[in-house]
C-alpha cells in the first residue's frame, strides 16, 4: 500500500447530503459535513445518535441511502476504495480470531490488507500499543478487555493510514486505560499530521483529545467546529433575598442580565470579577442565597445544541 | 483481472493461516482420517482371513469412496460452517473487508479454499487407498463388494473421483444458507438436514411410487441436486457424464448466489 500520509489534502472527508435508512429509521439523516485534514475530530452523541452508522458508511461497510461521500480527496467507488486502502478503522468494538494471538491476528490483517511493513511493522505496533512481550503471544480471547481495545487500535494502525476511524475506542478500559488510550490518540496525531475520527459519547474525552467536534443527535448532525466554540458562555446563578432588587442594581452596575428564571437570576460571568457581584449586592443590603457557576462547558454546550435530555429523549 | 486475481490467492492464503490454525478444523479433519484408516487397515486384515477372502487393488480406494460418497457432503458442510461461521459469529468480516477490499474476494476465497481441502481430501484418500491396494491387494481376491462395485481401476476412479462435485455442491449450498441467514449455524443445520432428508426421503419416496403406483418417480428426481449428484457418481443407469453439467449449474448458481448476497449486502454491526 502507498503511503500517503504525507499527501497534501484540504479536507480529509466530505460528506454531502448523506442519509442511511433502515427501512422506516433514519439512522443518518441529511448529513453534511466537512472534515479537515490533520488533528482529531470528534463526533460526539449519545447511544443511538447515528455515530456508528456514520462511520461505517466511512469505513465502507455501509453503503449510504443517498449522497456522497469523499475520503482524502477522492470519491467514487474507485476513488473511495483507493481512499480506504489509506483508512484504519475500529468500528464497534475490536474484531479478531479469539483462537489466534495478538501478534498472529496483526500478522493475517498485514498479510490480508498488503500493507507491508513485515515482522518490524508489527513489533512497532504492539510496542505502541503496549501489547509486546507476551502479550504479544496471548490468545486474544484471553485477552483483557483494554488489550483487545488496544489491539484494535493496533489493527486499524496497520500500514500507517493517513485516515483513521475510531469508535468508541475507551468503552470498556479502566480509568489508567482510558488515560493512555487518550494520550495514545494525540500522539497519534502527531505523525504526518495523520486525521483521526473519534466517536464518543464522552464529552470530558472529546473535550480532552478533539481539536473540533461534530454533535449528532436522532441521525442529524446538528454541529460542527471548533470544540471551543461549542461551550455555552460561562454564566453565574445567583439567588438572593430580593431576586427584583438585585436585578435592577445589578443592571445598573453594568452587569449583563442572560435571563430571570422563576427564582434567581443568571448572570453573564466575567472571569475572576464574580466576587464583584457579592460586593455590590451586600453593599445594598442585598445577600446572596445561592450562587453558582453554569454554562461554559462543552457539556452545556451539547445541551444547548441537542436541546437538552427532553429532545434527546424524545 | 490479474489483480483481482493476486488478492484472492492472497485471501486464500491467509485464509489458509487461520483454518489450519483452527482446532476444530483439526478435529474434522481426523474424523475423516481415522475412518479412512480404520477401512483400510480392516481392508488389510481381511486378507489374512483366509484363502479367497483378499480384496482386488482397485477394491481399497472403492471402499473409500463408499465411505467418501456418504461422508463426504458433511464433511464439506462442515467445513463451510467453519470457515464461514468465525466471520459471521465474531464479526471479523468486517476486518475482512476493512481497506477497502472488495466483498467478494474474501468468500471466493473462502469457497475455493473449502473447495482445494476437499480435493486434497480425495486425492491423499486415492493415493493412500492406492498405494495400501497395491501392496496388500491379492490378484486373485474373490470378496464380492456390495452396491455394485465397479471393474478395473479406471471404473473406480471415474467413481472414486465423481463423489467430489457432490461434495463441493453442498458446500456451495451451506455457503449459499450461511450468507442468505448470516449466521454458520443455522447454514450448517440446513445443509445437514436436506442432505439427510433427501438420502432418506428420496428413497423412500421411489419405493414407494415404484411399488404402489408403478410411476418411475427416479427419473424425475434424476435431475435435482442429490440425483444429479448420485448419478455423477455413478449411482444411475445414465452414464455419470451426462450428470456434469447438471452438478456444474448447480455448483455455479449456489456460489454466484453466495458472493451477490455477500457482494450487495451491508456488513453491518458485530454479527456481519
């Protein structure tokens, strides 16, 4: 296989207008979508969202309903193929022959892809994944959960692919696995700016190891950026004696009033002066009750785009 | 063409990997020696029997293909199921056909794959039957075989060998059932129940249109997978050559069946 990893491309997958049915579902619906070359993007939603059906049709097990689909540049069903040839995926959990062990399931994926590469190829593998020593030798149904998960990884990593589809890859890993798969992502990153795709339903693990993300929910995709800018704005929550009192000081302070719910009053934060608001309120005979910090985070921000666990579970 | 070519031999030999390294492959593999063996060393033993007992050369590798002709269509289904159930049952079809490989050199690889172990089967069984006729066989053996043993070593091997298609018939049939269900199992079951059904109710079923209806129902069954695949060989008054194109079509339908269901399905989640 070619390595290609180093090729110059804009956009390492563009989607357009991609559906998936089965039959009356709309696992995907309408996706469009562009995804640059170099970095981690995450594809972020909860459990039945459309990630995987998503991926699948990337990684070309699925093939979709209507719409196109460009990989590293190329689409068609040549070019798409071409494009695979360079794409590492671990779909749904890792899949190997459980009666072989790990060092001879990468040996027959290597042998059945033509990447290439040899014996080195795959020591260098088990190496970064930490499956050498006897590892290595071990049956894979033998295998820990986290050694499977990272085999997989080492699977998808055969031939150096310039594209790489990870769903999931956490499920299952303790938190010390976790972590490593985590670090093990970013430095995938690093080589020949290599893009990886990582699906998760994890907002700490897509907000820790993404560059952008994409948010789907009920087969749409109903984002896509930077993750910085998917976080809600920082905000402060504040009950007091006199919500109406405190309202009109605060407002007269220069304070940014985001909304009055029914009891208390949000506040548009500015870092390091919230200390300013009790001040002011105290000063005018006003105490708080209640104060606390909302928004901000990537979680609130997937909130606000999903619209919150009412619409995702509907 | 030539490409397509290399990557299927290329399939097929690291299909090959994984089979040989499969244990129940290896336990099929010596429920069929052992028999083989065991038929030959009694075929061996009979011969000291006493004068007039010993069997003719060509009579070992016709013992064998009784014993092939019967095993044989099991032996292929089961070997289908192995080969097909670890892809469907583990969801390795879809390492399989990461990379975009096209979905139809795996299984094509797969069903020649089964297809080379049956061949191999026969001939080492030929060979082997063979070579024990040739040095424990007497000239002037007398032991009459039953079903209608063939004269003259090229009787039997016409016989011997026309056991196979029948054998790769059923294969493609349980290749055909494994990808039309997904699943090897209920692909193996199938399979195991036609064979068995049409080896008990055909019969049957002749005896008795013959007896009590007088209505020839063989020569109309001559033509359906296990007809044409018994007259292949050699079970019919028709010569087994004009079975041929009959097992062939047969064989040819159920593999195109295979890789077009396989070809245009989705590979989806774990089960393939």
């Amino acid at each position: 296989m070619a390595n290609n990893s180093t090729m110059t491309i804009a956009s390492a997958v563009a989607l357009s207008g991609v559906s998936k049915h089965f039959g009356r579902v709309r696992a995907v619906d309408d996706v469009t979508l562009d995804i640059p070359a170099g970095g981690v993007y995450g594809l972020l939603g909860p459990n039945g969202s459309g990630k995987t059906t998503l991926l699948s049709m990337l990684a070309g097990f699925l093939r979709p309903t209507s719409g196109s689909i460009a990989l590293l540049g190329q689409s068609g069903p040549t070019g798409q193929r071409d494009a695979l040839q360079r794409t590492g995926a671990l779909i749904g959990g890792p899949t190997f022959w459980p009666y072989l062990s790990c060092r001879d399931n990468l040996r027959c994926l290597q042998g059945t892809y033509a990447t290439g590469g040899g014996d080195a190829e795959i020591d260098n593998l088990l190496a970064t994944v930490n499956l050498d020593g006897d590892a290595a030798s071990r049956k894979f149904r033998a295998c820990s959960t986290g050694m499977k998960q990272r085999l997989g990884i080492a699977g998808a990593l055969l031939g150096n692919p310039s594209l790489l589809i990870l769903d999931e890859p956490t499920n299952g890993l303790d938190p010390a696995g976790i972590i490593e798969v985590r670090q093990l992502i970013r430095s995938l990153v690093g080589e020949n700016r290599r893009t990886i795709i990582l699906a998760s339903h994890l907002l700490n693990e897509v907000e820790q190891v993404c560059d952008r993300v994409g948010v789907m929910a009920g087969g749409r995709l109903l984002y896509s950026g930077p993750v910085a800018e998917l976080g809600a704005p920082a905000q402060v929550a504040i009950r007091t004696t006199d919500d109406a009192l405190a309202a009109e000081l605060l407002a007269a302070g220069g304070w940014e009033l985001t909304a009055q719910p029914d009891a208390g009053l949000e506040i548009a934060a500015v870092p390091g002066r919230e200390w300013e608001i009790t001040r002011d309120l105290a000063n005018a005979g006003v105490y708080i009750a209640e104060m606390r910090s909302t928004g901000g985070s990537l979680e609130a921000g997937f909130m606000e785009v999903t619209g919150g666990p009412e619409r995702l579970d509907a | 063409m030539l490409d397509a070519a290399q990557a299927v031999a290329l399939h097929i030999r690291w299909e090959w990997f994984r089979l040989s390294r499969r244990p129940a492959f290896r336990v099929i593999m010596g429920m069929v020696a052992v028999p083989v063996i065991l038929i030959l060393l009694v075929a061996v033993l009979v011969r000291n029997a006493g004068a007039g007992y010993g069997l003719p050369a060509e009579a070992f590798p016709f013992l064998i293909f009784l014993a092939l002709n019967v095993v044989g269509p099991f032996l292929a289904v089961f070997l289908t199921a192995i080969i097909f159930s670890g892809e469907y049952g583990w969801g390795t079809l879809r390492a399989l056909l990461a990379r975009g490989c096209p979905r139809w050199q795996p299984a094509l690889a797969k069903l020649l794959l089964v297809g080379i172990v049956l061949v191999v089967v026969w001939t080492v069984s030929w060979a082997l039957a063979a070579t024990v006729g040739l040095i424990a066989g007497s000239p002037d053996g007398q032991l009459e075989l039953p079903f209608g043993a063939a004269e003259g070593w090229g009787a039997v091997a016409a016989r011997f060998f026309g056991s196979l298609p029948a054998a790769i018939a059923y294969m493609s049939l349980a290749a055909l059932l494994c990808a039309v269900s997904r699943s090897a199992t209920f692909g193996v079951i199938v399979a195991a129940a036609i064979l068995i059904a049409e080896s008990t109710v055909y019969p049957v079923a002749i005896l008795i249109a013959e007896q009590v209806y007088e209505f020839p129902l063989y020569k109309y069954l001559r033509w359906t997978l296990r007809g044409a695949m018994s007259g292949l060989a050699g079970n019919d008054e028709i010569s087994s050559w004009h079975f041929a194109p009959a097992a062939l079509a047969y064989i040819t339908l159920f593999c195109a069946l295979t890789l077009a269901i396989i070809t245009r399905r989705d590979v989806s989640g774990g089960n393939g």
